[in-house]
C-alpha cells in the first residue's frame, strides 16, 4: 500500500482504496488495549490518506499519533490530510521509499543458494541443496525506532512474510 502523490487528488482517491480497512480496524483494538495497558506509548499508521483516514478515525476509540506518508512521486503533503492531521492532532512523517520493497526475485536471491543468498531455497528444481517452490512474498513491515528528543535513528529494519509454493 502507498500514497503516491502524482497528483494530490488522484492518489488520496487511490489510497483510500488500497489495504483491507475490515482487517486494519479488526487489528486496532489489540493495539489499543497495549496503549491502554502502557506497552505501547505511542500508535501509528502508515499510507493512511484523508478520506482513508476520517473513516479510520470514526471506528477507533484510541487515536493514531502519527500517520507516515510515501511522498516519493510528490514534493508536499496534500491540504486535505494536512487540514485533517492538524485537526486531530496527528502527526505526520513522510518517507521516500520504494512501493515494491521486496520484489520474488530480490527474495529468493536473498534466500537462495550463491554467494549472497543464505542458503535455504534450492538452486535447482530438484531442491537437494534446499527448500524447493516458487516463492510469493505477502507482506513487507519497515520499522524505525527514533530517540524522540533528538530525532536520532536508533534501529531500522524490516519483518516480512512469503509463502513457497510447490
């Protein structure tokens, strides 16, 4: 899912289309009780345009702090989510990265046989030297952990899942 901004009113109409908004607000309320339990002290999302995020907004008890934004294809966040962020005192963060994070090929280059690969899929279709199948990734989670005060990153990464199929 990302919010593209080639133009600020198509891609706010394209979001609001994108990602399962059923299984996005059945995960909330899990977080929600972390938050009230004191676990998690700030909650967020992510791609979240305008008209996506007014109609979050009126299913949840507990608030997002932060919305982070892909600006990749423009150079400013639009009015609308300004105007709504502002207005429910939500943060926004914007990010550059690519829509396609972890391209089939880049994965089983990742986990295939070679010099780079870690050596857990097979090189061949008979799959002795490893786990054989076409591998499908099915999501990408970046993470970013800031020291708040000082904007610092402390720690990066990403959680990812994908399925073999053979």
């Amino acid at each position: 899912m990302s919010f593209e901004g080639d133009c600020e009113w198509k891609a706010d109409k394209k979001n609001s289309e994108q990602g399962n908004e059923a299984e996005e607000l059945g995960t909330w309320p899990i977080l929600e009780e972390l938050h009230e339990q004191g676990i998690v002290k700030r909650l967020g999302l992510a791609e979240f345009g305008s008209a996506k995020l007014a109609r979050f907004l009126g299913n949840v008890r507990v608030r997002p702090q932060v919305d982070q934004i892909n600006v990749k294809n423009c150079c400013r966040v639009p009015q609308p989510l300004l105007k709504i962020a502002k207005q429910e005192n939500i943060e926004l963060l914007t990010h550059n990265d690519c829509t396609n994070i972890l391209p089939s090929g880049t994965l089983r280059e990742l986990l295939g046989q070679g010099i780079r690969g870690a050596g857990v899929l097979s090189g061949s279709k008979r799959g002795i030297d490893g786990m054989k199948g076409d591998l499908n990734p099915e999501w990408v989670v970046k993470y970013t952990a800031i020291v708040r005060d000082r904007g610092v990153i402390e720690n990066k990464g990403y959680f990812a899942s994908a399925e073999l199929r053979e």
